[in-house]
C-alpha cells in the first residue's frame, strides 16, 4: 500500500521527505515581485524639492558678483554692510513670525523666547565685533600666494559647499531637526572660500562687508530657508534668480547666459527627466534576499 506524499513546506523545523535543495515547481514565480517599494514621482512635488538647489545657487552668484563689485571697486563697502544689516532685521523679523504662528497654542513661555532673544543679540553682537578686529588680519592672508591659486582654492570650496548642502526642509521652527555633519562642512566650505577671496580685496571695510555678507547668506539664510512654505519659497527661488542674473548680466552676458540656462536645467528639467526615467525602474525581490524578521 503506497503513502501519500505530504507537500512541501517552505520550514526547517520539520521532517519532511525531500532532498535539502528540492524547489518545488513555481516556487520563485509566485514568490517573485517587482517593485515592491515603488512610489511614483509627479513633476510638480520635484519641481517644488528642486528649488531648494536653485536657491542656494543663486546665493552663490549673487556672492560672486558683489565680489567682483567690491574688487573693482564699484560697490561702496558702507553700502552693502547697510544691506546686510537690513537683510539680518527682515530675516529675524520673518523668524520670529514664523515662530510665532508655528508656536501658537504650543504652550511656551515667554521667558524662554526673551532668554533666546538675549542670546540671538550677544551672538550677534560678538559675531559683529570678531569680523571687525579680525578684517585686517584676513586681508593680508594670503598676501604670498597668487591669485590663480586663490580662484581654484575658491572654486574647489564652493563646489564642495555645492555638493554638501543640506536641502532638506523643516515645517517647524520649535521641533527643528539637528544640523547634519554635510551640512555642518558645506557651511565652513563656504565661509573658507569667502576668507580667501576676501583677502584679495583693498581694504579693511570691504574685507568686513564681504564676510559680513558671506556670514548671512551660507549660514543664517540656509536657517530661514528650510522653515518657509511652498507659497513663499516659490517667491524666495523667483526673488534670488532674477536678482542674480541682474546682477551679473553687466559682468558678463555670456556667464549670465549660460548660468541662466543652469537653472532652468536644474528647476524644470531635470524633474521632468526624473519622472520620464522612473518608467525604466526594474527592481527585483524574491526569496534569494535576505530575509528580514516581522516582529509583531
């Protein structure tokens, strides 16, 4: 009298009458899938990350070129250290407004803002007063080296800021994520490349209006960036393009040109590209993975 044969069962627990390395029929077509984690782009919600990128780049040139100003000697130092200052108060009262109705109803007391106020100011204030008594010193810095040494130096700190940045964003001022060690290197990667070209200007006041300048816009602008809303940082990507093609188009028109056609690159094009591409996604999952535990 013949016994039945049970089926195979996928356990090591078991004793079971076939071969350690028996695979019955089918067994990898039903268990294969495609794309299991596959979550499909849209053009618009890339078009909205992808500002965060032209932002930054459009500080970059704006730098730049109140750079080439100040060397030139066509840019009054006072004038934009009066700029800065006007920027820093627009840019605290945003913050501080932001924080406000980010806040509301969250609870907090007052003595706490007053405490971070009072440490904003000091910061400030000491931040201020260490540009000023360090202005000489940065100028003659790199009094010995040439100056193709300093534009490469310089390029190779702002394409490392470039590719460090973090362009994430944050919907809240009271909950706002920890500084990442990128972020953290992007930042100080700007700031040397400032100091540098810094030390190939004239005198003490540009040299301070320039790191002035640099300060606000690589390390406390990136701050108020990540809190905006869609809303406004579609205004903010609009505001800084065009005010950095304004300002290098009397330098040059072929560099505006072709930095001009970098943005539109990075802003529509290259989301469009990515959806476009996605079609092509083939990721392949089945048993030859590792496994992975569900707890429950």
């Amino acid at each position: 009298m013949s016994t039945k044969i049970p089926p195979w069962e996928k356990v090591l627990w078991k004793n079971q009458p076939y071969p350690d390395n028996y695979i019955p029929e089918g067994a990898l077509e039903s268990s294969l899938r495609k794309n299991p984690n596959f979550k499909p782009y849209t053009y618009w919600p890339l078009v909205h990350l992808s500002v965060a990128i032209t932002q930054h780049l459009a500080t970059i040139f704006i730098f730049l070129s109140v750079f080439v100003r100040l060397k030139d000697r066509s840019l009054d130092p006072r004038v934009l250290i009066f700029v800065s200052l006007g920027c820093f108060f627009v840019g605290y009262f945003v913050w501080e407004v932001l924080q406000y109705t980010q806040s509301f109803g969250g609870g907090s007391k007052h003595g706490t803002k007053r405490n971070e106020r009072m440490k904003t100011l000091k910061s400030s204030i000491l931040i201020f007063l260490a540009l000023m008594s360090l202005s000489p010193v940065l100028r003659t810095l790199s009094a010995a080296t040439s100056s193709d040494s300093i534009w490469a130096l310089s390029a190779c700190l702002f394409l490392l800021n470039i590719l460090l940045a973090d362009y994430g964003s944050s919907s809240s001022v009271a909950q706002a994520r920890p500084e990442r060690l990128t972020s953290v290197l992007s930042m100080n990667a700007a700031i040397s490349s400032s100091v540098v070209l810094a030390s190939r200007l004239s005198n003490d006041l540009a040299v301070f209006a320039l790191i002035q300048f640099s300060v606000q816009s690589f390390t406390l602008f990136p701050m108020l960036r990540r809190r905006l809303q869609v809303p406004m940082q579609a205004l903010l990507t609009f505001a800084l393009s065009i005010s950095s093609l304004i300002l290098a188009v009397p330098l040059s028109s072929t560099i505006t040109f072709l930095f001009l056609l970098v943005l539109l690159a990075i802003t529509f094009l290259a989301p469009a590209v990515l959806v476009w591409a996605q079609k092509y996604k083939n990721e392949i999952r089945g048993p030859w993975d590792v496994a992975v535990p569900k707890v429950n």
